[in-house]
C-alpha cells in the first residue's frame, strides 16, 4: 500500500515571506505522480502543482515550486511571497496509475499566513 | 456548464438510516471518484467510475455503493449509516481515467447522529 506521511499539522508564515511544507511518501513502484492540493473553508480540493516522477527537473507554478527527492521519497512545497489568500489545508497526494486511478492523501498541513 | 456540483451541502441523518449523495460533473467527463474526509485527516478513496462501471474500490464495506449516469452525474448511497461514517464527503470527476485534470467538488458534510 502506498503512504504519504506530513508530518507539520500546522505551520504559519508572514505575508510575502517564504514557507516549505514537508511530504514523505512510501512505494515500490517507480512511476507515479506526486501532487500539492489546497483546501480552503470553501472544501474544494484546488491543485496547486503535480510532478512525474520520470522528470528529473523540479515542477514550478508562479509562487509554488517543489523539491522533489526520489531516492529519498520525499516531495516538499515551496510557497514564495506568501499571500493571505494562501492560508488553508494544503495535502500532499501520490497516485500510480498503473494499480489505480486513486489518490493517497496524506494528513494535510494548516497553513496560516499572518498579516 | 463547469465545474463539480455536490449537493445536499449538508446533511444530518440517524444511525442505521441509508443516505444518497449527489454529484454533478462538467460535461464530457467519463471518470468520477469519491472520496471520504473524517475531521482532521485527509481524503480516502471510496471508489471510481468509469462510463458507468465501477473501475476501483478502495477499503470501504459493500454498504457503500455508487451510481454513475450517462448524463455526467453520480451518487453515492451509504446503507445502515454508523457513527464513523460522519464526514466530508467529496467527489472527483475528468474526462479520462488517469493522474490528470481532476476536479473537486466542495463536498456534502454528513453527520450520523
């Protein structure tokens, strides 16, 4: 079975300062896609950024970038100039398409960004 | 027409009683999942749809079913409701089956009392 372990229920950070969230995850598989999710009060999950694990290279998205660390299975979320919208529950997901089309979520972060 | 509509947005149901959960997908999109939130943890697949089979079940009792019509729109049905089944209910609908283009829908909050 695959796991994801977050192991920082909550975290906080200063407007426009910078933050990284933590993700561990464990598998046998070698392709599989790791992905950061928002959850803000509203509950919809928004994808805030995906990485395959066949790229070498790190994925970027404006603001959000990612470490990812296959040999050590470990997939971290860097959020520059942090902006008060960014202030919600950010998990940490993994799925292998080739045993399932699911997502394993970890147990999500709490991110608060103070004023 | 876009995005993923859930409804009811909240529901409060009795121990033993049965529950269907609805969900609405964009239109054109053949794969549906659902997902089950307890407070504090992360999301936990239920099952999937694909073109109106089930296509993958996670470890969750036969007393959770589904339901997927042709015009992009699915249910979730909950038998003899216990206590644990209170939660964020969430569904997850794309075009195809695969890692990609996934939208969530803000999800049915139901509570077992």
């Amino acid at each position: 079975a695959q796991t994801v372990t977050q192991s920082q229920p909550e975290m906080s950070v200063q407007e426009a300062e910078t933050v990284t969230l933590s993700c561990t995850y464990d598998t046998s598989e070698n392709n599989y896609y790791l992905f950061w999710y928002k959850q803000p009060p509203s509950r919809q999950m928004i994808l805030v950024i995906r990485q395959e694990a066949y790229k070498q290279q790190n994925a970027t998205e404006n603001r959000f970038s990612v470490n990812f660390q296959k040999a050590a299975k470990s997939f971290s979320l860097k959020i520059s100039d942090s902006q008060l919208g960014d202030t919600a529950m950010y998990f940490c997901a993994f799925m292998n398409p080739s045993t399932g089309n699911q997502f394993y979520f970890g147990t999500g972060t709490s991110l608060t960004v103070i004023p | 027409e876009t995005g993923v509509t859930q409804s009811p947005t909240h529901l409060i149901k009795t121990r033993g009683q049965q529950v269907t959960l609805r969900c609405s997908s964009q239109s054109g999109h053949n794969t549906v999942s659902w997902y089950q939130q307890a407070l504090g943890q992360g999301p936990q697949f239920i099952f999937q749809y694909y073109r109106e089979e089930e296509n993958g079940r996670g470890n969750f009792p036969p007393r959770f079913s589904g339901l997927q019509f042709p015009n992009y729109s699915s249910e979730l049905n909950v038998n003899a409701l216990e206590l644990d089944d209170s939660a964020l209910y969430l569904c997850a609908s794309s075009y195809e089956r695969g890692p990609y283009g996934y939208t969530f829908g803000s999800g049915t909050r139901l509570t077992v009392v």
